[in-house]
C-alpha cells in the first residue's frame, strides 16, 4: 500500500482512542483499589473494576519496562562514546 493510500485509510488523531499515560494508570489504579478495599460495590462492578485494574497494571508495567530499556540503551550509547 502506498503511503498516500495509508494516509487515506489512517485514523484521524482526533478519532483515535487515547491510551492514557503512566501518570494517570497509575491515578486510576489506586482510586480502584481504594473502591475495591472499602468494599462499597457490588460484586458485579466489583469484578469489573478489578479487571480493569489488571489491564492498568499491566499497561504501567509495560511503561516502566520500556523506561528500563531506554536508559539501558542510553547509558550503552554513552559508555560506547567514551
């Protein structure tokens, strides 16, 4: 597919959904710990929340995986320059 082709088929920015940053998962993540540990919600919602909880850990843990990897390659890349 040409890349004008692309162009034509891609998302606009404003119509692609957010994936929220490592500051707000982790935000979202202790507000549903806090609901979780109150045990104020029904069972239901409940495992709604812990699912969602489990997606947020794991995307912050991606993040900071990737944050470990880029200060590996960098802290390489100077050793390399010296």
């Amino acid at each position: 597919m040409s890349p004008a082709a692309k162009a034509k088929t891609a998302t606009p920015a404003a119509e692609a959904p957010q994936t929220p940053g490592y500051e707000e998962s982790v935000a979202e993540l202790v507000a549903i710990v806090g609901q979780l540990e109150a045990g104020s919600v029904p069972l239901s919602q409940a495992m709604e929340l812990w699912e969602r909880g489990e997606k947020l850990a794991a995307s912050c843990t991606a993040w900071l995986e990737g944050a470990k990897q880029r200060i590996e390659a960098a802290k390489q890349a100077g050793e390399e320059g010296s």
